[in-house]
C-alpha cells in the first residue's frame, strides 16, 4: 500500500467513524492524555526463577564428589608434600571421576604428543593453537606439544533447587548432637 492510498483511507475512517477521529485527533491538535479511567495500570512483570549456571553446577559436583573447592580454598603451606600428596591422590580420583562422567572426555588430535604434525589450509582456531615461527600460510608443519581436549557428551544432572540456592557450591554442614 502506497502512501496516498493510506491517505484516503485514513481520511475516510475519519470521515466516517467518530471514535477512531478522536484518537488521531489526539496526535495533531492536544498533548497525549493519561488513561482517563483513574484506575492506575498496573504492568505485571513476569519474573523468571533464577537459574543455576552451569559452571556453579559442575564445580558443585566437583566439591561434593572431590572436595576440590576445600582443597583449592585452603592454604597448604603448613603441610609437608607427602602430606599434600596423599590428599591430592583422592581428590584427582574423585573429580577425574566426575568429569569423565558428564564429559566423557578424549584427545582432540589421536596422534601422540611429539611427533610431526600438519595443518592443513582452513584449520579451526579453536582445535589448533600455533606457536612458534608462524609465518606464511598453510599447510603448516609442526610438533604435537599437546594434543588438546574434547568433550564427547555434556550430561549434566537436571537441578531442581529454588533461586536462592542458584549460586550455592557445597551447603553448609552442621552436624547436631
């Protein structure tokens, strides 16, 4: 619809219907009004629960399965190095546990770290990081330094907790006598 033909179809509503000629009266001749009802409006904003980052959940389940916020939050300078040891042990079986549960994690690139490796034109930035002298284009040859990681599934557990508890790691433990 051009804009002439909305002209004389504008001028025509207005012509002939008196409620719609008020309403854009309003826009030419008068200030917009309030609501004339002295009812006050009332928006209602629909508010969402809180949802539980992803990263709270999975350090969640690392510090109730391994501890590790416990263990990464407390100072170890007074313990001797069998004894960091011994509680490092456990707390890697634990949380290696819990990552290979809810990752299934495997090596990016199945070839072994230090032998030669190509990369080809059109490589992923995300899969190949490049050090050293970098120059030209590719395909470029290199050594494998690290194989990198990739996570095969994401499986977390549903969290059913209220908002409040959205950012909580490890609830509180009080024990009762």
């Amino acid at each position: 619809m051009n804009r002439l033909e909305l002209a004389l179809r504008t001028f025509f509503w207005i012509f002939f219907n008196k409620r719609f000629a008020k309403k854009i009266e309003q826009f030419f001749f008068e200030s917009p009004k309030q609501p004339e009802s002295k009812e006050k409006i009332v928006v209602k904003e629909k508010i969402e629960p809180k949802k539980r980052s992803e990263a709270v959940q999975i350090i969640g389940m690392l510090q109730r399965e391994g501890r590790l916020v416990d263990f990464l939050k407390e100072s170890i300078d007074s313990y001797s190095d069998s004894q960091i040891g011994a509680a490092v042990r456990d707390i890697h079986r634990d949380c290696a546990a819990v990552v290979d549960r809810v990752f299934e994690i495997e090596p990016l690139v199945k070839e072994n770290e230090g032998d030669p490796l190509t990369v080809l034109q059109g490589f992923d930035p995300e899969e190949y990081h490049l050090t050293g002298n970098l120059t030209g284009n590719p395909p470029y040859k290199g050594i494998l330094r690290h194989h990198g990681w990739r996570a095969k599934k994401v499986e977390l557990p549903v969290w059913n907790g209220n908002s409040e508890a959205a950012n909580v790691i490890a609830a509180a433990e009080v024990e009762l006598p």
